[in-house]
C-alpha cells in the first residue's frame, strides 16, 4: 500500500514539474495527499471493522474449492453436503467470541479507569447545611363529581 503512495507522490511531483503550473506548489499537493491518505486509511480501518462478516463470506465465496477440498471438516463424508459450512460457522463463531472478548476488555479498561481515576479529589470534610423554611400552604379540596355507580349507567331498562 505504502508503495503506491510513494508512486502516487512521484507522478503529482513529475507531472507538476512538467507542466509548470503557475501558483501549484508540490509540497501542497504532497502535504493535501498525505492528509487525504491517512483519512482514507482511517476510514478503510473503520469500514473493515464494520464489513468483517460480509469480507468473510465473501471470502468463503471466493475460495470454497479450496475450503472445501481442504479445510472442511466433513470433506471426507460427501453425503452431508456441507461444502465447507461447517468452516463458515466455525469462523463466524470464532469472530463472535473475539468481538465478545474484546468488548468484555474494553468494559473492564472502562470500569477500572473509571475506579482508579486519580484526577478527582474527594473530600469528606461536613459541609454546613443552610436550610430555608417556605410558609406553610394551606391546601383545601373540594369534591367536584357527584358519586355515582358504573353499574347504573350500564344496566338500566330500556329507554322508550
């Protein structure tokens, strides 16, 4: 990978010497490539993280002769027709368990960070308690509905 960007500098510095274009300085045109490089990289690092079980079925896809003839573990009893599942599975469970090992760590990283932070100093001095007391409201209530039974708007004789 590091080669082509080598390459890819050259060209520009090749290119922008041949044409002499006026106001295009080469160590912009480096220095924006090399931003653009580490961003995509970035970006490629991220979408491979997110793309891992697609790449492995696309793998799988590209190399099932291979995986078939070779790593399945049914290769030699043809009458289950595994065709290299059985491989398939067994890395799709040995990613789950890595992802699921990998978010336990970064859990407890989190968890103990957390509990041995040194940053923040606690102090158990008493703090005085001001209190203020509000004058007392007088609340009253005065019933509103009438009490009535469900049952007798339900059940009544018919209304002529």
């Amino acid at each position: 990978m590091f080669q082509y960007f080598n390459r890819f500098c050259s060209f520009i510095i090749t290119f922008a010497r041949k044409h002499h274009f006026p106001g295009l300085f080469v160590s912009d045109i480096v220095r924006n490539s090399a931003k653009q490089w580490i961003s995509l990289s970035l970006l490629g690092l991220m979408l491979v993280k997110v793309w891992v079980i697609p790449l492995l079925y696309l793998d799988f896809e590209i190399r099932r002769e291979y995986i078939v003839a070779n790593l399945c573990e049914n290769r030699n009893r043809p009458q289950m027709h595994c065709d290299g599942k059985c491989y398939l599975a067994k890395r799709i469970a040995a990613l789950d368990e890595q992802e699921k090992r990998q978010a336990e760590k970064t859990y407890m990283s989190r968890l103990l960070d957390q509990v041995m932070d040194q940053r923040t100093d606690f102090s158990f001095a008493q703090q005085p308690v001001l209190v203020e007391l509000l004058p007392r409201t007088i609340f009253s209530l005065a019933a509103c509905f009438t009490p009535r039974m469900a049952v007798d708007d339900i059940f009544h004789p018919p209304l002529v």
